[in-house]
C-alpha cells in the first residue's frame, strides 16, 4: 500500500503545523481580550458581577465626563447614555448617590462605580448657611482690618471698624467705661457685642495701652440714691431717677430684661452687663425683687442674643444650636439639642426647662417631589436612606404616609418617629 503524503509532503506539514498552532493561539487570545474591554461582546455593566479590573474604571466626575470616555472604561452603554442623558437634562450630580438613580444601572454595578465617581467642588451639594450675628440687628458689615486701641476710640471710632451699627459703637463706648477699660484680649473677647468670629477677625489688629480700672472715676458722675427698687417694674424713666444710670443706659437695663423675661434673683441683677461691682454693692441691700412668671422660649424664633442671655449657653452653643435649627428645618422637641455636641448633659439640664417649641414654624419637606439635595441636606437622612428613597419613590410613584415606609424597609421605627414633624405627603397616585 503506498504512502498517503509523500517525503516532502510531510516535511510540509511539519513546518506548518507550529506556524498553525501559533496562529490559534494568538487569535484566541485576542479574541478573549477583546471580550474583557469591549462591553458590546460581554454581559452590561448593570447586571454581571465583572471584577473592576476588567472593566478598566478610573476616577471620573459624572458632570463632565463624556459617552465615549465611559465607553472606554467598559460601563455598559446604556448606562454610559443615561449618566450623559440625566446631565444634558439639566440634572446635577451633587453626590455620588445621584449616579444610583440612572435607569438601568443595578446595585452592584454601581458598589463597583462608587469608588471612582468624584465630584467637583462647584457641583457637590452645599450646606445652607445660616447668618446667626451675635446681635440680632448687626448688619453685613465687614471688619476693616485696621490696627486699633479699644480703649481710646469714640464711637465714632468703632463705627469706622467697619464691624458695628452706630448703635452698637455707641454701645462699646459704654461698655468700656462701665468696665474701666480693657485690660487684656480676654476681656475684648467677653464683650457681650463680639462674638468668636469677628474677635478671631478683629484679634491680629488690637493694640491695647496698659489702663489702671479706676471703676468710680469712670462710672458716670451721678450717685444711687439709696431707695427701695424693683427692677422688674421700673420703665426707663424709673431706672434714670435712681441716679447711676444715663438715659441710654435705663433704656438698655429696660430691654435687657425683656429679653431675660425679668430679674428671678440677686445673681441675675449682679450679672447684668450694665452693674459693675460698685454699683452692686451700692443696691444689693435696696433691691426689692417681685417675682416673675416664667417665660419660656419659642426654640424655634429665639435668636443669638436670646440664646446667650441662658445660663449655661454661651455664643458658639448658640450658633450651633441656630445652624442646626436650619438644617433640621426647625425643633420639634428640646431634647434635640443633645444632638449637638456642644450641649453636655450638664449644660441640657439647666435650660432645658427655659425653652419650648412651635411646631407650626417646622419647614415640611415634600417627600413625594423633594429633590435629592433637600433630602441629603436634612441631618436625620444618611446616604443609604437618602438611596433607598430615591430608588424606592422611581419604583412605585411615591408615598401615602409615613406608615407605608415601615414597609419599604427604609426608616427604622425610631427614626421614623423623629422624621415625622418633618414629612409631608402631596397626594400622588400609586398602583
């Protein structure tokens, strides 16, 4: 029987056959390259569980990155087109979550995305401010920055800071010489009309001349009568006859108790910025308390100034205090202040009792249509609830009550409770 390949046919083949197996192999290889970069040859982003590193992702902002950049990182292109969709819009993505919510990107897909989404400052979400001026009338006026000596300027001095109305320049003049002069920085920043912030502002720039207190030559000239006195009931005119006080000051003494609800003890005439030691030892004996019902405050109209006239809250506790009531959109209950940590439970305890609140000044937030952004700025919604509601309300439309979250899985009972004051359901129809 003959050969089937002859001598030189085998050697043939014997050449070819490497060469054949080296081309397979090689365009196996590429072809299984291929499937791990090119998406349009693999299951989508949004519904396999590939590992990142075949997806070739890097850090990417979702407000300008383009289709052909997420293309080319392998995200699916129907989610590459929704991300690129939602923006041209109008839609913002303030937070990394806003991502979650493009149609047709799954909960995995996006865990393995979340690493690299990185928002720009000029568009991430903003926390609203809150002007809390340590005086309620002082306008937006900006300190000068200009080397100055508190014990010398006039009024007018203090006005040309920058930093004061003419109310309140005339005010730190009186203050000054109801104090006998400052005598240290310490005592600059315990004026009642400087807060931290512009004594932090004002502090490089004070210059202050040693001044020996003489508290009698810098009172006023006029002398305590030495009569009986109620300054709950005295008006201005009544604080003036007693002889130590000017006129502006008796019209501060009358509003300064207005704003502390009256006098309930010695402690508080004595503490009173306007009586100085002297003047407390003239009229401790000639002090005639009545008593005074007890004025609670509205938490939610009460502003710095009413803050720190409460014992036991001092300027930065009420700037909390004002900032978080802004966030929260309002007080429902005292013990909110606990959330803060400027209020130790010491502190809580000693005015707690001065305070109640108006729940009718509550800010309601509109579950079924508030956008993202009103949702993460409230304090009580964390990210993975803030995700939970976006995804839940795209699914079903929105909610009938606060009852119906129960069944969403999405708020504890607990925090659906302190989350109720603030909820409000426009009617939607829901199948």
């Amino acid at each position: 029987m003959g050969r089937l390949f002859s001598k030189q046919e085998l050697r043939g083949i014997a050449l070819l056959l490497p060469i054949v197996v080296f081309l397979g192999w090689l365009l196996g290889d590429m072809y299984l390259s291929k499937r791990a970069i090119n998406p349009s040859k693999q299951p989508s982003v949004a519904a396999t569980n590939t590992d990142t590193t075949a997806l070739q992702l890097r850090p990417f902002d979702p407000n300008t990155v383009t289709y052909e950049e997420l293309r080319s990182m392998g995200i699916d292109k129907y989610v590459a087109r929704g991300i690129v969709k939602r923006r041209q819009s109008g839609a913002t993505y303030s937070i990394a979550e806003d991502v979650a919510i493009v149609y047709g990107l799954s909960d995995s897909a996006y865990n393995r995305l979340r690493p690299y989404i990185q928002i720009a400052p000029e568009y991430q979400l903003k926390p609203r401010t809150f002007d809390h001026p340590h005086h309620s009338n002082t306008p937006k006026r900006a300190f000068r920055n200009i080397p100055f000596d508190p014990n010398t300027l006039t009024a007018e001095g203090f006005y040309e800071l920058g930093c004061f109305t003419a109310r309140q320049a005339e005010a730190m003049v009186e203050y000054r010489e109801r104090l006998g002069g400052f005598r240290s920085l310490l005592e600059v920043a315990d004026c009642y009309l400087i807060d931290s912030a512009l004594f932090a502002q004002m502090k490089p720039y004070i210059t202050l001349q040693p001044t020996s207190r003489n508290t009698t030559s810098q009172r006023a000239s006029k002398a305590f009568r030495n009569i009986p006195f109620d300054p709950n009931t005295l008006t201005a005119e009544g604080f003036y006859e007693l002889g130590c006080f000017t006129a502006r000051q008796a019209e501060a003494l009358v509003e300064y108790r207005e704003r502390r609800g009256g006098f309930r003890s010695e402690l508080e005439w004595r503490d009173c910025y306007l009586i100085d030691s002297l003047l407390w030892e003239q009229t401790k004996e000639y002090l005639r308390l009545s008593p005074v019902p007890r004025r609670r405050i509205d938490l939610n109209s009460a502003d710095s100034l009413t803050l720190v006239g409460i014992e036991g809250i001092g300027p930065r506790t009420a700037s909390e205090i004002l900032l978080y009531r802004q966030r929260l959109g309002g007080y429902y209950s005292v013990a909110q202040l606990l959330d803060l940590r400027v209020v130790t439970k010491e502190n809580y305890e000693l005015f707690a009792e001065e305070f109640w609140c108006d729940s009718c000044k509550i800010r309601k937030i509109d579950i079924n249509f508030a956008p993202p952004k009103e949702l993460a700025a409230h304090p009580y919604i964390t990210t993975p609830r803030l995700r939970k509601i976006l995804k839940t309300r795209q699914t079903k439309g929105g909610w009938k009550g606060l009852e119906e979250f129960e069944n969403d899985d999405i708020f504890e009972e607990e925090v659906r409770a302190k989350l109720a004051p603030y909820f409000q359901f426009t009617s939607v129809v829901i199948e």
